[in-house]
C-alpha cells in the first residue's frame, strides 16, 4: 500500500478544489500524521446535494416564520444505503411578513422522498411513492408535516412511515391536521392506511416514536402534540399526547388513559380526545434555571412536547420515556412493565423548568450508563447519570453552554463524529421568527475529561450566509463508516456536511439488529461492546426528536481498536446475545437467535424406550 503523507495529500486536495469547484469548501487537516497525531482534527466539506426542489423550490424557500423542514433517514428501498424523508416547510401561524426585503408569503410546503442514490447524489420519488401532499385534492400543497418517523409495524420487512401533521395555530387554517401512516408496499411505493390502522391523532403534532413499549413482539406508537402558542398573546395551551398499543392486526388501540402516559398536566378519560390546558409564557428565556418564568412545574411536564426519549433508565429492562416539554419541566415516566407508567421526575432528580426541545442520550463520559442530552431554548441540559439511578445537570461544568444571546436549540445529537472513541454532540439551532438574525449551529468536541469544546467555525461547520437550522439527521450516508451531517433550513437551502474520518486510519463499527421475539428492528435493544474492560454501551432509538432522526444503526468509534473482544446483546425479550472476537471496519448484523423448544414428544419416547430397555436387562439378570 502506497502512503503519502496527509500534508502533501491535503494541499494537493486543497488546490484541486480552489480550481475547480467553486459548491465544495477544502478539507483543511492540522497534523502530517493523523493515525498517531492526537490533536489531528477532522473537518468537515459541505457538498451541494442534488435536491432540486429544496434547493431551488420557490416554495418558502426563504420563510423566516416557518417550521422546518425535518429530516429523517432511512433504508426504505432496502438497498443498503439511507434514504432520506424531508417534512414540510411551512408558516405555522398563517403570517405575511418581510424581513430583509424578502417575502414570506408560503403557508404551507412540500413533504419530499429522496432515494440515495451514492456519492451524495438524491433522486427524488416523492409522487412515485405515493407520498400525499395535495390532501383536499385542489391542486394546492397543503402538508403541515413537522417530522417523519420510519418503522416497521407489521414486521415484513420494510420501514414504513408515519408523519406527524403539525396543523395551524392562526388564521382560517386554526386546528391541528391528522397524521399519516403510509404502509411501504416493498416495490417503492406507499398506501395511506391511516383510518384503517386507527393513528390519525388530529393534534398539532410535533413526532412520534416507534417502540415495543409492552414487549410483545410489534412495534407501537407514541404520537406527541405540542399544542399551541400564540405569540401576539403570549400564552399557550397544551395537547394530550397519544399511545397507539399495536393489535398484531394492522390496527392499533387508543390506551393513552389505561396507560397513565399522556405526557401532559391534562388528561383525557375519553380515548383519542385532546385536552388542552393554559400554560403561560412571560418572556424569551422563562423555564431555565436563570429564570423559572411562570411556567407550569408539574412533575407530569406541561404538555407542550417536542420530543420523547425511551430508554431503560433504572435497568429493569422494560423501555421508560423522557419527554423534552417546552413551557415547563420534562417529566420523566417509568414503565412499570403491566402497560402502565408512572411519574418519576422528582425521584430521578429532574424537576427543573426548562424549554424542552430535543433529546438524545449516550455515555459521552464512559463509565458504561447512558446521560441524556436535553436542548432548550437558552441553556441545555446535560444529565448526568448517578451511580444511585439520579440524573445530575453537569451542563455549565462540561462547558456545554456559550455566554451570548438564548439561542433556540433544535436537535440534539450525541456520536463520535471523528472516530476516537468518545462521543461528541451536535446541536441544530434557530429561531422562528422573522424579526430574529442568524444563529449558528453548534458543534461540541468532547475534551475526554468531562468536558467539551465547541468547534463549530473550526470544522467548517457554520453556515455562508445567514441560516436559521431546525431539522437535522445524522447519517452515514456513503457508508464509509464516518457519520456525515444533513440540516434543514427555514430559509436557506438543505446543507449536507460530508464527513471525513476514514482518512484518520482510525477503526469504526456499525451495528444493526434483526429481531425474532422482539420486534423486528430491535428497538429498545442495550448493546455493549466491549474492548478489553472498557465498555462501549448505546441503546437503539427508533428516533427522538422532533425535526431529526438520524441513522438507526448503531455506530461506534473505536480508535486504534482492531480487534473487538465481545459484544453483548440485551434484546427486549430478555434474551442475551454474545458474540467474541469481532473485526472492526464493518456493519455487522446480528440477529435475536430464539432457542428451540425441547421436543417433548420425542423426549417422552426416548425416556419409554430407555425404561424398556432397563426392564428387559433387568429380567435378563
């Protein structure tokens, strides 16, 4: 194998891309040999994807008031890259306004299917597939979509998508809209089978989450609403959100109330209504520990959610969840493993008001339990698991937050974007609002010792012009075993940050799982690798955020790792898969192996046949 030394290598790139490209920015390295420099530093290149209807749409394109649009990555097609779902942008208050001379005139947007086609390269299939966005049939784009998560409800082996209709808050368009299940038919294409399957939450829905919540073998469905804010009266009112229990059937039961989940201070006895209860608002950075505002501090949260995270916080194997909740604090409910959950904030040390908008969880500081990313408007959260099963906030000693104006943070996303082996954390952020500039995403590098760095501008990160990011996914998408970045802009085009690891010569690996008693794709699965004594733990998500879900497969950086010891499955059946000596460089599959029953009969036969046996020696004697 030939070497060229990184610097000669990266100047000759360098060149070739101030020649002949003028969409690619340069990868700039900082070290002449990265596989044993530590302060190598890994940069990012933005590339120019060909998505002809986000980057030159002439609908909303430069909305300032608008939600999203939303990303949501995939394998839909099943040809082993991600695919990828982009939700609607669109003015959720029905607004006319200018802001630099630019119109806002777009009240509703287009929800668009991209197949991957390799080499950053997107084909769009969005009227091929079937993918609804004309709903009156007027000839009108009409999708209020806010988010779109993909998984597979019926087990036969294709993702199928459900959409989360956001609706109005003002104007003749006030209401929510219903949501969208669309079954993938496994030859490209999608059917509405909303009314059959019995989601249509009619809230103004913010995601939903795929999750074996009962463990019976089949994926159900938390559909959250965020409810409504109106701005000129600065109030609030919060909806109920829905549990969709899956009856094996294509159908699916309403148990929000049997359950005790409705992640909201309101609570419908009646199954599929939407109660809505008054939340007020007092200013901008009300609910953060600066400034607790008039905020509502119920244990149970304030029902305005924008994102859930399910995930196994006291260890007894049965999924709890976590709801991000604007306007209030983000309850915490346990699943008490009979279908019911209860609330748990207060015990678990979480009952601080915050600005809830995106999750994520992750052990960023490796001592094998998972912390949770909490984004707000302002300061984030950063919890901290305790050795005791409490989360401690350790967000100001980690550095998370940056001293400057309450930025509005979006998604949230934990992983090892430079493969060396500890997670670092990505936050989308943005306002809604026309009468706000630009604020910049944020990239923070995990230091290693508890605390991180943000190096946004450093990793070319930030933005050319003056961009407001919600929607975000984290993706592998030219399977290279680096993570790449994709965010989606109110009022720019759609920007796709190209990762560059696999030059570090440091090791990856990728994980998907394959269920047989549990559901299909192993969500709410544990998954630890180990390397020597050190612990590498994750936990699958079918997604967590509103206006990002990223890459399910499971990936981890390993450094100068070359050899895996073990990895440790804890599926959500209970059954445990280990498998030892592992290569690394690779997407590994592994599948939920279901021991056999013992075939009774044949043992009843072998136990006769030796009785017999021991007769007839015995009369022999």
């Amino acid at each position: 194998m030939i070497r060229v030394s990184s610097t000669t290598l990266f100047s000759l790139v360098a060149l070739f891309c101030i020649l002949f490209s003028s969409q690619v920015s340069v990868i700039a390295q900082e070290s002449s040999n990265p596989e044993t420099d530590d302060d190598f530093l890994v940069k990012f290149t933005r590339v120019e994807p060909e998505l002809v209807p986000i980057m030159k749409g002439d609908s909303g394109l430069l909305n300032w008031n608008s939600y999203g649009p939303g990303m949501s990555v995939a394998d839909f097609d099943n040809d082993g890259d991600m695919d990828l779902y982009i939700s609607a942008k669109f003015s959720h208050l029905n607004w006319e306004d200018t802001q630099n001379s630019l119109s806002v005139t777009a009240t509703f947007g287009n929800q668009l299917l991209f197949e991957n086609l390799g080499d950053f390269s997107f084909k769009e299939v969005t009227n091929k597939s079937g993918i609804i966005n004309d709903y009156n049939g007027d000839g009108f784009s009409d999708s209020t979509s806010v988010s779109g998560v993909w998984g597979d409800y019926n087990s036969d082996g294709f993702l199928d998508l459900y959409v989360s209709e956001f609706g109005h808050t003002n104007g003749k368009y006030a209401g929510g809209k219903s949501n969208v299940l669309y079954h993938n038919n496994g030859d490209g294409t999608f059917t509405d089978v909303t009314k059959i399957a019995g989601v249509g939450n009619s809230g103004h829905s913010s995601v939903a989450q795929w999750i074996d919540y009962d463990h019976d073998g089949d994926l159900d469905l938390y559909s959250l609403n965020y409810g409504t804010y109106f701005e000129s009266e600065n109030d609030a009112e919060s909806e109920t959100n829905i549990l969709y229990q899956n009856n094996g059937n294509g159908t699916f039961t309403d148990v929000t109330f049997e359950a005790k989940l409705s992640g909201s201070i309101a609570f419908s006895e009646i199954p599929g209504e939407h109660l809505e209860s008054g939340v007020v608002r007092v200013d901008m950075v009300a609910g953060t520990p600066s400034s607790p505002g008039m905020f509502s501090d119920s244990d149970a949260g304030s029902g305005m959610s924008w994102a859930a995270l399910w995930i196994d916080y006291d260890n007894d194997g049965w999924e709890d969840v976590f709801i991000a909740s604007d306007f209030g604090v983000s309850p915490m409910y346990r699943n008490n493993g009979d279908g019911t959950f209860s609330v748990v904030t207060n015990n678990v040390g979480m009952s601080f008001p915050g600005t809830g908008m995106g999750l994520d969880a992750g052990d960023y500081d490796r001592d094998g339990d998972l912390d949770i990313c909490q984004s707000n408007i302002g300061p984030n959260y950063l919890w901290e698991k305790q050795e005791n099963g409490t989360y401690l906030d350790v967000a100001e000693e980690a550095g998370l937050n940056l001293a400057e104006a309450f930025p509005v943070h979006w998604v949230c996303e934990f992983f090892d974007y430079d493969l060396d082996g500890d997670l670092d954390l990505f936050f989308s952020v943005g306002q809604i609002s026309a009468y706000n500039s630009r604020q910049d995403n944020t990239f923070w590098i995990n230091d290693g010792d508890g605390t991180f760095t943000e190096m946004a501008y450093e990793l070319n990160l930030l933005p050319t012009s003056t961009e407001k990011t919600q929607g975000a996914s984290i993706v592998d998408f030219d399977n290279d075993g680096d993570l790449d970045i994709i965010t989606g802009n109110s009022n720019a085009p759609i920007r796709i940050f190209e990762n560059h690891a696999d030059l570090t010569g440091r090791h990856w690996l990728m994980i998907d799982l394959i269920g047989s008693k549990s559901n299909i794709q192993g969500i709410g699965a544990e998954v630890i690798v180990w390397v020597g004594d050190q612990p590498y733990v994750q936990q699958k998500f079918a997604c967590s955020g509103s206006f990002g879900c990223s890459d399910e497969r499971l990936h981890f950086g390993l450094n100068d790792t070359t050899m895996i010891d073990a990895i440790v499955v804890n599926w959500p059946s209970g059954i445990t898969t280990e498998i030892y000596d592992v290569n690394v460089d690779q997407v590994l599959i592994i599948s939920e192996y279901v021991p056999e029953p013992p075939n009774l009969a044949a043992f009843s036969v072998l136990v006769l046949a030796s009785f017999v046996l021991f007769v007839w020696r015995h009369n022999r004697s």
